[in-house]
C-alpha cells in the first residue's frame, strides 16, 4: 500500500544556483505539504552513510564528494501517493530525458548534478527521512 510521505533533497547544485525557492514553489504547487525541512550541508562522513547502498559502485565516491560539497535542502513532503507522483514531478535521472516541465528539466545540469532527489520507494522514503529528521522534527 502506498503511503503519503517521501523525502527528498534540493541538491548542491541546486543550492548553489539560487533554485532553492523556485523548487520549492513547485512542489507546493504540486499539492505536496511540507512537513518537515532543514537547510544543511551534509559532511563527508554524513554522505558516505546516507548513499552506502551505492558503496561498491564506480561513481561513489565522485556522488559522496558532490552531495558534500555544498548545501541542500532535506524535507519531507506529504501527499495521497506522494512517492510516485514526486517522482512524476522530478522526472528522469538524466535531464536529457526528463519529460518537459518537470523539476530536473528545468533545473539539472546533468546527470550526477540532477537538481533533486526523490525517495524511489515507500520504504526508502522512510529510512532517508528518518536519515536526517527525528519524530519531533516532523509535523
């Protein structure tokens, strides 16, 4: 069954571009309720545990350096099927391919510097938010 939050970050890119708002204007308009959010940059230390699934991977350690580099904005957001319809919103990984109004088609650089991340299941959106809020951070 679906559940009604998923978590996601406003990547160092993103930040650094000043697309923080316009992002965040985007989800709201979406329908998507915020129900927790922080401004702060990720150590390296920080990086290295929140993406340790990707460990063994060739990019890892270019991704661990990236998300590090500079701040983000984590948050939780709210809404009936919120996992899937973020993902909607955001788009494909690869701006190239996202679909035409979505957040990473007007916002990525590229690829690996994508504008956002998107929880990719009900599961993950639980472990990554609990990664960065505890209960008495979320409303």
């Amino acid at each position: 069954m679906a559940t009604n939050r998923t978590f996601t970050m406003i990547k160092p890119d993103a930040t650094a571009a000043g697309h923080t708002g316009k992002i965040i204007d985007r989800i709201i308009g979406a329908g998507f309720t915020i129900k927790a959010m922080k401004w702060t940059q990720l150590s390296k230390e920080e990086a290295q545990a929140f993406y340790a699934v990707h460990a063994g991977r060739p990019f890892y350690r270019e991704l661990v350096e990236y998300m590090s580099s500079a701040p983000i904005v984590a948050a939780i957001l709210e809404k009936d099927n919120a996992v899937a319809d973020f993902r909607d919103l955001i788009g494909a990984t690869n701006p190239a391919e996202a679909a035409p109004g979505t957040i990473r088609a007007d916002f990525a650089e590229s690829i690996a510097a994508n504008a956002v991340h998107g929880s990719d299941s009900d599961e993950n959106a639980l472990i990554e938010g609990k990664f960065h809020f505890s209960a008495s951070d979320i409303a």
